[in-house]
C-alpha cells in the first residue's frame, strides 16, 4: 500500500500569495504607463480586432499534463505581436487581462485559478511592456522590429511559465515546479513558432491592409486541418497506450503485480485523477477495493466514488458516465456528494454474461478538459481486456492453489508442505526446533467400504476443521495424502512437540456426529524434529512416517521418532527376499505355547507360534516378518505352513487320550478371502484333524472393525466346526455387545490387562468385567500373559477358566512341548484314570 503523500500538499488557497503580487504589479504599471503614455482613440478599434483575436487564440489549447496540473499552450502570441506594434502598452495590459477573463468564464473554473490567470495574464503583460519601453523604439516593420518584438513577447512566455511553475511549487513542492521546468521545452518551442507566425502576420498586414482577408482564409484552413490531425492524433496514442495496456497486463498476469499494472496505465490513458477496481468477494477470492491515484505511487485501498453507483453498475451490467459533458442516469447529486468527484465513468467487468466487478475513472486532469461520451466506447474496451486478464490471472491462482492445495480438505498438501519444511530448515534458530506430526486416522478404510467415500471425505474434512482450530496460530496444518495430516511448526524442544501432539490428538478425537450416525474416530500420531532427526524436508517427512507406522502398534498412542525405527524399517526392507527364501527351504519353525485350565490345571490346547532364525540377522521379531509377509503376498503362505505344522502335531498328539487343540493366528485380510474357509476344510481332512480341534485367532482391530466384511468367512468357518476367538480384546474401541453378532467362541484378554490386575484396580475391573459378559455371553475367556501366582489367584477369583503365560510355559518347539507335558503331569491323576492334570505351579 502507498503512503499518500497529501499531507505534503499546500490547499489551493495558497495561490493567492502569488496571485496578489501579480494584481499589484499589474495595477502599478498601468497606472505609471497610463501616466506617462497614456492611450488614445486611436486605439479603440485596433484594440477591440486585438481583443477578439486573442480571446480567439486562447481557444485553441494544446493540453501537457504534469502531475495534477494541466499545462496549457495557446496561440495567444501571435495576437500579442500586433498588439505590443500597434497599441499602447497600458492597453496591451488591459486587452490582455480582459481577454484571459473572458476565457475563465467560459472555462467556469474556480476563483482562486481564475483570478490567478488574470493576474498572471496582466502581470506578465506588464513585464513585457517594461521591457519594450527598454528597447529601441519600434520604426517600421524591419529585422530590428523583429528583434524587439521576439524578446518582448518572449519575456511574455517565460514570465508566465515562471508564474505556473511557482504556483505549483507553492502547492504541490519544488519538485513538481521542477518537474515542469523540466518539460518546458515544448511549450517555449511553440511560443517562438508562434511569435514567428506574428511577425509574418504584421509583415502582411503592414504591406497591404486587404492581405487579412486570405490570413483568415489560411487560419480557418489550418483549423481544419489542426482539428483533424489533433483527433488522428489522440486516436493514435489511445491505440499505442491500448497496446501497451494489454501487454502490460499480459507480462504481469503471471507474477501477481496486474492490479498495479491495471491501474496506473488505465489512469494514464484516460488522463484521469483516480482510477479505480472493485472485485467483490467470490468464493476464496476477498474483496478487492484498489485506486491508483496520480499523487501516488502505489495503490489506495480507498475510492472516491459512492458505493452505490458500483453496486447498481454490479446489478445491471450497464455502464455509468456522470460529469459536464456526460449524460448520466444517475441523479448528479447522488454522483458527486463527494466533493472530490466531478465527473466519472464506471463501466462493468464480464465473465460471459456475468459482472464480476466494475472499473471507474474519476476526474479528467487538467481544468480545459472533461470525460466526453467518446472516452466510453474507450474505457469499455479496456474493461474487456482488464476483465480477460483478471480472469487468466485467477485461473492461474487457481492452478498454482490447486498444485499446492489438497482438493477435499482444502489443506496445503504435501509438495506445500515440503516447500515450507525447506524453507523452514534453512532458518537457524539457536533453542528452538522445526516440529513435524504426521496424524494418522485410524479406520478410515473401513469407513469407506462401509459408508461409502463421501462418508470418508467427510471425516477427513471434519478432521482437517478440527486441527486447523485446535492447532497454534503458527503452525502449518495439511493432508499428506490418504488419512494422513502434517502439522509443522517452531518449538523449543522436542518434549514439547510430543507434548502438544497429545494434545491435539486429544481435541480431535471426539466423537463425529453426521446425520444420525455417531463415528468414533482416533489417531496414531508420529513426532520428528528438525534438526534431530533430519536436516532436510525428504527426510523429516520419511522419518515422521516411521514414528506414525511405529505408534499405530498401540492403538493412540504417540511415538517420537528413533534411529531403531529407521533401522527396523530397513531391516524388514531387506527381509522380504529372504521371508520367500525361508519359505521355500523350511527355514521358519513352530513353537507352541500351552493353554491351561486354572482351576483343574488341564492342557487345553496350545497356540501355533511362527518362528524365524535369520542366518544373518539372528532372531526376527514376528511382527516383522508377519508385516513383511503382508506386505509382499506372503501371507497366504505363511498362515498354509503354520496351519499344516499345528495341524499335524495335533494328528500326531501320542499322550493316551488327551487330545492337543491348536490355535493359529490369522490376519484380517486373510478373512477377505472367500476361498479360505474351503483351504481349512481341505486341510483338516488331509490331517484327519476333527474341526473343533482347531481354533482360529483374529486381533480385535481385524474381526470388529466397523465393518460386517468378515461375517460371511467367519459364518463359513463356524459351519466347518473351527473354533474362533478375538485376540488381543479390550486394546481397541469395540465393546462386548458387538461380539454378540459375531460367530465366535472365545475371548482372548490382552495380556497387557492381565499383567496390571495385580497393581493396577483399573485393569482388574476391565478383566472382570470382560470374564462376567463374556459368560453370560456363553463365550469361553482365555487370559493371555499369566506371569505370577498372585495374577492366578485373582484369575481364579473372578472365575476365569483358561490362562496362558510364561507361569505355565513358555512357547516352546514340539519336542520340548512333549517333554514339558511328561514333567507336568500329576502322576496321581494318571493312576486314578483321570485326564493328566498338570502340577502346581511352583
């Protein structure tokens, strides 16, 4: 925004302290030359043809605009040169006077400039007058008098300029005076053309009276012809400036600069004090209210005229002219109740048939000239280019906001979001960090399946609401894609930016209310530090992944990142070649871990657990190769060879009739398959394995996941026989009453309630009452993490029926399993017939 540059303005009334001088100077010297020559009649009718020839003469104005001012050169020399030959130079002054008061009438300018010309026009005829009383006295119309008379007239010339360009110093500063000075050339050029023209009048005239006649002639034919060139002229340089429009607006349309190239060329063009856009808000465009005004530099974010002319201009899609010279349709009072506003013209800006705003031009520079019906058809044309360029320069905006926008959320998306971490991280700053959490919303897929994606869209938008408000007025909030969102921002530590992770993911987990359905939507949040844990944007985002990844193991949590984050990560990059090359050449093995009864202390059943020695690696962490398994197609696999193995061992179970159950472990996208139920089918009829012997265990997050897309395979699974159980209960968001609409059999407690039962009351309630509905329930509840004695009695105390732990074994390779159960059993009860119970545990 430009400063204006009013202030530095004197009011017009400072005029007068030129003005006056010039009066008295005027009054002085007519009155001493009255006294010393004074006029004759003799002069009376020479001075009225000299009168009416100048009044005609400053007619014919040739406009130069500097600033505010208008410079005007008229052709009053010539006139000028007969009457300082023919009359006395007390009337020279006076016709000089008359003849510039007479023009001020016509022109209806203000009293201050009025009176000033006159003055100006009697004080420079005075000097004039002094001069040539100075010079040799006039004899005959010869080289001499030429000399004479040039210098008189041209003290005339420069007298007056020095008289504007003082009156405009006082006003407008010495820099606008000099300005003028400047560009004085021209019109000094003109006044001795003009003298010249004078003396070859006086030669003509001075030879023979009748000569005027044909003088006449020639000045209504160089009229004519002046006329004619002066409007080829400005229909020339309207052309040249409307090319010089367009192309400016062209070059400026792409780098956000077209609204000050706009204006300031559309003010220039049409000579015009202000010149002023209006673009009412339009979606996520605000308004736009700019005038470029011919004092200042820049723009204005102000307009001179009524708002109400604009809106009924928006509302029609027709143009307004108001002013001298304009017919109007609006009332004039109405027009210019601001008193800067003499006339206008406002003119509407389409976009095919609508008006997206509107382009006005107030006040024609210079005090001779007005807008006249000719300027419309003008400034209409150049609101058809202005309105084109405005719509090319949004369409561009719009594009560079869509390459850097995320289309659903209206976030920044991720290349934003890199381009602002680079920036970011080139900034040093001693005790603060560069922050980035990545929020991860969990179920966003089964919301999509089951919804539908615009039921998903608008979770992500009311997430993306919800952090904009939440999140510090600092940060910068954008999707990274899928159900993945980007908070960055400076901290002072990396405490804080998990500190404030918590507690925006706290603040957006609420409760999401869409029509009549309530969804319950949490996230997994990834924390990384700049520049702890990166030095650049690539890495930072790589690395808050990781941590995203690692804490959605716990369901909302929040993970910092780590170098064994990265590490893991490539770790199971590198193992995907070899979990096939295992495969093939039998490289995994099974362990078993028993389920006990706690009361009867009874093997149960045991749980297949896949396990991998890496000749390189060493022992790799089953959620390592399960996740690459799942990641690489090899699931399938992985799940066949667990099954066979358990499958096999309990055919082969050689303990008199205790039967061996086996539980296996299978992902919830091994649900989705709708050939599995007949795999286990055929699997169990190639091992002879009764049905009920084998029990199938799907995570919580896999068999209640909002979604009834397990149903039909597990239905399908029940009707073979399998048993089925949800593992890992109670770490999730689901509840004992959706397991009623599921074919399951048994409840699995997670062993991290279990473990706190013994010091944490809280856990103690949650497996109380997981084990009280589960019955009621007539589902069977296996704890999972039986460690102490204390843990069992509680166990037992609550009516839990089987427990599985490291108090009873650990998982152990079936050779072990057997020699385990042989030192287990209760001898007793093998001498009584009984099934072997196991001992107490010590």
């Amino acid at each position: 925004m430009a400063r204006s540059r009013t202030s530095a303005r004197r009011p017009t009334d400072a005029a007068w302290l030129i003005t006056g001088p010039m009066a008295l100077l005027s009054v002085v010297c007519c009155t001493v030359l009255g006294a010393l020559d004074p006029p004759g009649p003799d002069d009376l009718i020479p001075g009225a043809v000299v009168l009416v020839a100048m009044v005609v003469a400053g007619t014919q104005v040739l406009q130069f605009i500097v600033r505010r001012q208008a410079l005007a050169v008229t052709l009053t020399e010539i006139p000028l040169v007969l009457a300082f030959f023919y009359l006395k130079p007390v009337t020279v002054i006076v016709i000089a006077a008359l003849a510039t008061g007479i023009g001020q009438l016509r022109r209806r300018l203000t009293a201050t400039k009025a009176w000033f010309n006159v003055a100006k026009a009697g004080a420079t005829a005075s000097l004039a007058s002094l001069v040539l009383l100075a010079m040799p006295p006039i004899e005959g119309v010869g080289p001499t008098t030429w000399g004479v008379l040039f210098v008189v007239v041209s003290t005339f010339a420069l007298a007056a300029l020095a008289a504007v360009s003082g009156v405009i110093c006082l006003i407008q500063g010495w820099q606008a005076g000099w300005d003028m000075l400047r560009r004085a050339a021209p019109t000094l050029l003109t006044a001795a053309v003009n003298v010249a023209i004078g003396l070859v009048v006086l030669m003509v005239l001075d030879s023979n009276a009748w000569a005027s006649l044909l003088l006449a002639a020639v000045a209504v034919a160089v009229a004519f012809v002046y006329r004619s060139y002066s409007r080829f002229f400005r229909q020339h340089r309207t052309l040249s400036d409307m090319y010089e429009l367009t192309r400016a607006m062209t070059q400026s349309g792409q780098d956000g600069t077209l609204v000050d190239a706009l204006l300031g060329r559309v003010r220039g063009l049409m000579q015009a004090e202000y010149a002023t856009l209006w673009l009412p808000s339009q979606g996520r465009h605000p308004e736009v209210l700019l005038t470029a005004r011919v004092d200042d530099p820049g723009l204005l974010d102000f307009a001179p005229a009524p708002m109400a002319v604009r809106d009924r201009v928006l509302r029609t899609g027709e143009t307004v002219a108001a002013g001298r010279q304009l017919g109007t349709e609006v009332d004039q009072r109405t027009v210019t109740e601001d008193s800067r506003v003499k006339e206008l013209i406002v003119v509407p800006l389409r976009s095919g048939q609508a008006v997206i705003g509107t382009l006005e031009v107030v006040n024609r520079l210079g005090d001779t000239y007005h807008f006249t019906s000719a300027d419309i058809p003008v400034f209409e044309t150049v609101a058809a280019h202005a309105a084109v360029a405005l719509e090319n320069s949004r369409l561009v905006d719009r594009l560079r906001h869509d390459a850097y926008h995320d289309a659903v959320t209206k976030l920044p998306n991720r290349r934003r979001i890199t381009s602002a971490l680079d920036e970011a991280v080139r900034i040093r700053a001693p005790g603060e960090v560069v922050a980035v959490l990545l929020f991860d919303v969990d179920r966003l897929r089964q919301v999509n399946e089951s919804l539908g994606h615009a039921a998903g869209d608008k979770v992500l938008v009311e997430v993306a609401d919800r952090l904009r408000a939440c999140a510090p007025s600092s940060a910068l909030v954008g999707r990274a894609g899928g159900d993945e969102f980007l908070v960055t921002l400076r901290l002072e530590s990396a405490e804080a930016a998990l500190d404030l992770a918590a507690q925006l993911r706290d603040q957006i987990r609420d409760e999401m209310v869409f029509d009549a359905l309530t969804l319950d939507v949490d996230t997994a949040v990834g924390v990384a530090v700049h520049p702890e844990h990166g030095s650049d944007a690539a890495t930072l985002l790589q690395r808050v992944d990781l941590a995203a990844t690692a804490a959605k193991s716990v369901p909302g949590s929040v993970q910092l990142f780590s170098p064994a984050l990265e590490s893991r990560s490539l770790r199971r990059l590198g193992l995907a070649g070899d979990l096939r090359r295992a495969l093939d050449e039998g490289e995994l093995a099974v362990y078993f871990q028993p389920k006990v009864t706690l009361r009867d202390r009874l093997l149960v059943g045991v749980e297949c657990l896949a396990r991998w020695e890496h000749p390189a690696h060493g022992t790799v962490a089953p959620e390592d190769f399960v996740a690459v398994a799942e990641h690489t197609g090899q699931l399938g696999r992985l799940t066949e060879f667990v099954l066979r193995e358990g499958l096999r061992r309990s055919r082969d179970w050689g303990h008199g009739d205790q039967a061996l159950a086996v539980a296996v472990n299978i992902s919830a996208r091994t649900l989705t398959d709708q050939h599995f139920p007949a795999h286990v089918r055929d699997l169990l009829d190639e091992y002879g394995v009764p049905p009920q012997r084998l029990t199938l265990e799907i995570k919580e997050s896999g068999v209640l996941d909002g979604t009834d897309r397990p149903i039909p395979t597990l239905r399908r699974l029940r009707d073979l026989g399998v048993r089925l159980s949800v593992d890992d209960f109670g770490t999730g968001d689901s509840s004992l009453a959706h397991l009623r609409r599921l074919p399951v059999h048994e409840v699995k407690v997670d062993r991290s309630f279990v473990q706190g039962m013994a010091t944490d009351p809280g856990d103690l309630a949650i497996v109380n009452a997981v084990v009280t509905l589960s019955q009621q329930f007539g589902l069977a509840v296996v704890a999972e993490g039986v460690e102490s004695e204390l843990t069992l009695e509680l166990l037992q105390d609550i009516g839990c029926e089987i427990g599985q732990g490291f108090l009873f074994s650990r998982p152990l390779p079936y050779e072990r399993l057997e020699a385990w159960f042989g030192a287990q059993v209760d001898p007793e009860t093998i001498a009584a017939g009984e099934l072997p119970r196991l001992r107490v545990v010590p």
